[in-house]
C-alpha cells in the first residue's frame, strides 16, 4: 500500500488545518487555525515551517483576516486587508514566498471589483490556487530534478540539509521532491540527512518523511558531511531555499553554505530545488537577503537539556547565502537552469 501523502496545510469547513511541525516526530498533531492571530503565531512559532508552506498559510491567514474585517464599504475594507497583509509580513523575513503570497493576494482584492462579500469569496479561491499550484510546482520540480541529477551512478546517494519535503511545501516537496521522483524511478539508493542544527528539521522532519514512505535514509550530524563526502558515500546533494536573488545567490537554512563549500572541495554537484516564487529577481544578489535572526535558546537548549554554562554569548542566524558559484544548478518548476540562466529563462514567468 502506498504511504498517504502529507499536507501540511489544508482549508477545510472555513479553517486551516495545520500538521504541527513542532511536535513530530514523536507525536502527528494537527492544529485547527481560526483567527488571523493564530495563524500568525503559527508562522512565527513554526507550527508551519519551510518557504512554500508559509506562502501557503500567509495566503489562508489573509482569507481569515479578510472575513475578520467588519465592514461593507471596498475601500474600507482595503484599507483594513493592509494591516492583516502587515501582521502576516512581520512573521518571518528571510523566505521570500511569504511575501510573494501576500502581494499576490493583495493585488488580486485591488483589482477586484465587488462588494466586500464577493472579495472574501475571491481571496479564499486564490489561496486555494495558491495552495495547488504549489502542489503542481513541486511535482514539476521533482521531473526536471531527476533529469538533472548525476547519470551515474544507477543508485544514487544523496545529501540533504534542513527540510525540503511535503511538510515545507504544498505536499512532495522541493529538494526531498527530486528525490521522491528518484525513489520512484528506482534511481535513489539512500538519503543522507545532516540532523540540521540548532532546530533539527533534518533529524525531525526529513528522517520522518523517509521512513513514512519507506526511502532509506541515514542520519548524520552537520559536521559529518564532510567526512561522508571524503569517505566516497555522497553523489549529489540536492537542498530547497528560501529566497534566491537574481544572479542565483542563494539563501537556505544555516549550514546550507558549508555543505555547499565542501561538495565543490569534493566534486560533488550541489543543487537547489525551488519554486519560481522563491527567487527574488528585485535583489540583484544575495547580499541584501534579510537574515532571520532567532531566539539563542535554540542554540544553547536541546530538549531540557541547557548544553554550555552561565556567562557564554550567542549567535543564532536562521538562515546563511550560498554563492552562486557553488551552485551546479537550481531546478525549478520550469525546468533546471545554472544560476547565470535564471534571469534570461525565468523573469518574464512571474506570476
Ligand atoms: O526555518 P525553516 O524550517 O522554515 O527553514 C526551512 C528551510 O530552510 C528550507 O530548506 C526551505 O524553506 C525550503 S523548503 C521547500
């Protein structure tokens, strides 16, 4: 029997219903989210987590904000849809989809003519589009990604970072969807997943998306890379992103770049997987890409467990930029493109 599949984010009867990312692997919950408020502590908590995912819950958190503005008057009503846009905006900076989601619905009341019914009604089917767009995108990813990966070997192995799979997106996934299509076409061997410090969404997430659907998969920790890499048990490393700049720079969770640096060192093809909605073509490169910041507690907690003494200093950076040198290719949608390609290929697709 094949695995069900995972989506993370679901509208049903007038709500969203969130799988909750902060509780597996040990338990599968899911939060029903009611109000714009919860919605937008779901994001920032990282109840929901991962780019695409968050575009899709920020465009169901505008529905939910829409049907809380009380008023019948347009302008009014787009007057308030502002502030819902601004309070979602503030959650998290670096993944540029959440932004992309919000100025797609934006602009969609904008152009609407109607009463404020007919608006909600609008908003609540564009998120909805959002939502399987995304699920399309990534099953498109996962087809050019296994044309671009290594012809040999036959079995592939290859290294992950951070969570890339259905939980981050729509459902399949970015990266973890290229090697979803490998699995499938019986080209993939195993998956390497680094545990991703400091909040483990390779340990967590990745690990317990293999083994739902039976990929074998082998857990390491960060700095085993390149060991692994050394020791000849790495083929290719494919990881998502969460804002690509024009000229390809790229950024994804931290410890992203080191992987990249010792795949090059080790010859090995480093890709992106990503939807056109992650690349930011306003920014020319990837020096302007807002860095998430987070709560030194990730860094110095795991579980209860305070690992270092009173008295030390803390640096917890979320997310870190991959240059696009270090990039073999990135995959997207539209197929898989080298870094200097994305903007000649891809900028007149926007949405
Ligand atoms: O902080 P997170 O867990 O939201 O970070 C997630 C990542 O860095 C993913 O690799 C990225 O968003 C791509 S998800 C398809």
């Amino acid at each position: 029997m094949s695995p069900a599949p995972v989506y993370p984010v679901v509208w049903r009867d007038g709500h969203v219903l969130l799988i909750d990312q902060t509780r597996l692997p040990a338990e599968f919950a899911v939060v029903e989210i009611k109000y714009l408020e919860d919605m937008v502590r779901a994001i920032r908590t990282m109840i929901v987590r991962g780019a695409p995912a968050i575009g899709v819950a920020a465009a169901y958190g505008m529905v939910l904000g829409a049907r809380e503005i009380n008023t019948s008057e347009r302008n009014e009503f787009l007057r308030q849809l502002e502030g819902v846009a601004q309070q979602l905006r503030a959650t998290r900076p670096t993944a540029v989809n959440l932004f992309w989601a919000i100025e797609r619905m934006l602009k969609t009341a904008r152009q609407t003519i109607g009463s404020v019914d007919h608006l909600q009604t609008v908003l609540l089917d564009l998120a909805q589009v959002i939502a399987a767009d995304d699920l399309q995108t990534c099953q498109s990813i996962g087809s050019h990604g296994l044309k671009a990966l290594p012809s040999q070997p036959q079995q592939l192995r290859i290294l992950t970072h951070c969570n890339a799979g259905a939980l981050a997106t729509a459902g399949y996934g970015t990266a973890l969807g290229v090697v979803r299509s490998a699995w499938q076409a019986g080209r993939l061997e195993r998956v390497y997943a680094d545990e991703t410090r400091p909040r483990l969404q390779g340990a967590k997430l990745t690990t317990w998306e293999c083994v739902q659907e039976g990929i074998p998969v082998t857990l390491i920790t960060d700095g085993m890379a390149a060991h692994c890499m050394k020791r000849g048990l790495i083929d290719a490393v494919v990881v998502g992103a969460d804002r690509i700049a024009s000229n390809g720079d790229t950024a994804n969770k931290i410890g992203t770049y080191s992987v990249a640096l010792i795949a090059q060192a080790h010859g090995i093809p480093f890709f992106v997987a990503a939807p056109l909605s992650t690349i930011d073509f306003q920014l020319p490169d990837g020096s302007k890409i807002p860095i998430e910041e987070r709560d030194p507690v990730e860094v110095y907690q795991v579980g209860n467990t305070v690992l270092c003494p009173a008295g030390v200093e803390f640096y917890n950076p979320a997310f870190d930029v991959t240059p696009a040198a270090l990039i073999s290719a990135i995959i997207t949608e539209h197929g898989a493109f080298s870094p200097s390609q994305l903007q000649t290929n891809l900028y007149n697709l926007q949405a």
